[in-house]
C-alpha cells in the first residue's frame, strides 16, 4: 500500500536533534524508506540507506572528517552525498554521477529534525502555531516506533468518545459521564473539534492538571500534525503538538511537544508530572492501536462502521490524503463524555 503523495512529499520530524550528537548516524524509517541520519561537525545528513556501491546499510557507518563512511569497502560520503573517497583508488577516478549516495534534504527547528522525501518540498516544515513561542516552557516527548497506521493515530487523538473507556480514570470516566458540547470547524486545509464544558474532566490528569476547564480544542493539521489545546478562565493551560510520523506501511514514530505558560509551575516539575500522568494513557493507546492493526492485517484491510459519535466522519481523511475541505462551522453535537 502507498502513501498519498501529500504524505510522502511533506516535511517530517524523524528524531530528536538531541538524540544525533556529533559523530552519530542513526536509522530511521519515513514512508517505508530507510534513512541514515547522521551529524558531523558541519551539521546534519540525511542519506537513502543503501551504500550506491553494494547496498550496505550507511547507517552501520561511521562518522569521519565530516563525511559518513560505508563499513563495507570505505567509501566516504559528504553530507550532500558526494562520495569523496573510494580506499585504493585515486580520487580523480570519481565519476560522481555513478557513486554519489542519495542525500534528502533535513532541517533542524525548535529541538527536533525534519525531513523531506520531496526535492521541491516548500523551504521549511509548516508548523502549527506555538511550536516556537519562546514565551512558553515546552519540552518534546518520544517513545520509540509504534505498531498501526500513523492514519489511524491521527484518528484515535481527534477522537474524544475514546477517553472515557478506553482511558477511564485517567481521562475521563466511563461511569460518570459529563454534559459537553462538540463543534466541528473545516477551515480548508485543516479541521478542528472544540469540546465545551462547564467542569474539568473527572480523570485524575485533570485534576492535577487544570483547575478550571471550560475549552478543549483539537486540530487536524495534515498530513501528520494534531494540536490540542486546553483552556481555562485565564487562558492556554497546555498545549501538546503531536507528530505522528509514517514509518512504514504499518508502523508509526510518534512524538509530541507539550508547551505551557510559563510561571505556573517550573518547567522540570510540570515535565516531571505530564510524563507520570501520561505513561499509562500512552501504554493504553499503544496497546489499542497495535491490536487494531493486527485485526486490520489479519482480515486484509480496514472496514470501519460509522457510528453517532465519529461526527468528523471521512474529513480527516480527505485531508490526509491531500483533498480541501469546503470552510464552516457544522451544528454542535451534545454529548456525554
Ligand atoms: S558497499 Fe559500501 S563501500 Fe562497498
Ligand atoms: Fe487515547
């Protein structure tokens, strides 16, 4: 199964920048394609991991004198995947057209690294807003590559009905429901679902998280980005930008930001209590959407029944596979989470 091109030719955050010190090469999968991440002391590179000489993983190569060495025969490639050396053999005798490994372009911002398959790919990643905003604490989240389709990932974070059950205690609760008002905005390249309500969730990250609750919102920025933000009478309390990467076919590396006004709390005590609250509900979903896929392989393909609470119906995935939606507002839905 392939990509929509809207996927494949976006920008991607693959890693980390902290985890690529200088000297490291790291694979990473993007869209199916393996990828040999490395940085030298002249910034990052990003080659096809495939040595153009006898397809050895580059990324089991070293970093040397700014270029990345093949383990197999040596051959030496810089960042723009010239091959600047083959041992024993004069380096006149280098026909580049023929031994140049395959570089894609990668780009680093606010503490994470980009990637694009795409050669015409606009200049830089587009980012939803805040993501730089120095005038919040935020701190980046990742918890290695997941089993299930990054689409169904998108799915499962814009998809409030989840929290109670699936996350009972921890989110919401499945035995005390709570009155809230769901409003689905399409803006064209982007589609959001505000949840009103007039009390904090019953879960106990709520409780420990916010006080006063009144707006949650969620937004779909494709192909790969949702942003929620919480709202209390006193403005943003949080607001975590989730990245869910396509690694493969069936696997995903997600990774989320989580941003909050400054001056609440230091910013190493509220990193230290989102982790602890977030553990479980990440094992949960982890655990869902692996099992999820399983059904999905097992039966050869996915076949969703619609029910009266996936009010974003196949709008996410018009916009996952690169279509607009016609901007509006639709009638809020009353419901009980
Ligand atoms: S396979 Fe890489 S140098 Fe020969
Ligand atoms: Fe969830």
């Amino acid at each position: 199964m392939a990509f929509p091109d809207a996927v494949t030719d976006a920008w991607h955050m693959v890693a980390l920048a902290s985890d690529i010190r200088p000297g490291a090469v790291r694979k990473v999968m993007l869209c199916n394609t393996p990828i040999a991440l490395f940085r030298s002391a002249s910034g990052l590179g990003a080659l096809i991991d495939r040595c153009p000489h006898r397809n050895y993983p580059l990324s089991r190569g070293r970093v040397e004198n700014g270029a990345l060495t093949c383990p197999y025969h040596g051959w030496r490639f810089a960042m723009d995947g010239t091959c600047v050396e083959v041992p024993g053999c004069p380096a006149a005798a280098l026909p580049q057209s023929k031994l140049a490994a395959q570089a894609l372009r990668v780009i680093e911002r606010h503490g994470a690294v980009f990637v694009t398959l795409n050669g015409s790919a606009p200049d830089e990643p587009d980012l939803p807003p805040d993501v730089g905003n120095p005038d919040l604490d935020h701190f980046w989240w990742q918890h290695g590559t997941w089993q299930g389709r990054a689409f169904d990932a998108i799915e499962n974070v814009m998809d409030p009905f989840h929290t109670g059950h699936l996350h009972h205690g921890f989110i919401r609760r499945r035995d005390r429901r709570l009155p809230v008002k769901l409003v689905v905005s399409s803006h064209g390249d982007s589609i959001e679902m505000a949840i009103e309500q007039d009390a904090p969730d019953l879960g106990i990250m709520s409780r420990f998280l916010e006080r006063d609750r009144q707006r949650s919102i969620s937004r779909y920025y494709p192909p790969t980005i949702v942003q929620a933000r919480w709202q209390g009478r006193a403005g943003l309390t949080l607001c975590v930008t989730a990245i869910f990467t396509p690694a493969t076919d069936g696997s995903f590396t997600p990774f989320a930001r989580f941003s909050t006004r400054k001056g609440l709390a230091p910013g190493w005590l509220k990193q230290a209590a989102i982790r602890l609250f977030l553990a479980p509900v990440v094992a949960q979903d982890r655990k869902a959407l692996g099992l999820q896929h399983a059904v999905m392989t097992h039966f050869g393909h996915p076949q969703f029944a619609e029910g009266p609470g996936d009010i974003l119906g196949s709008r996410l995935h018009r916009l996952w596979s690169g279509h607009r939606l016609s901007p509006g507002v639709d009638d809020g839905v009353m419901a009980e989470l």
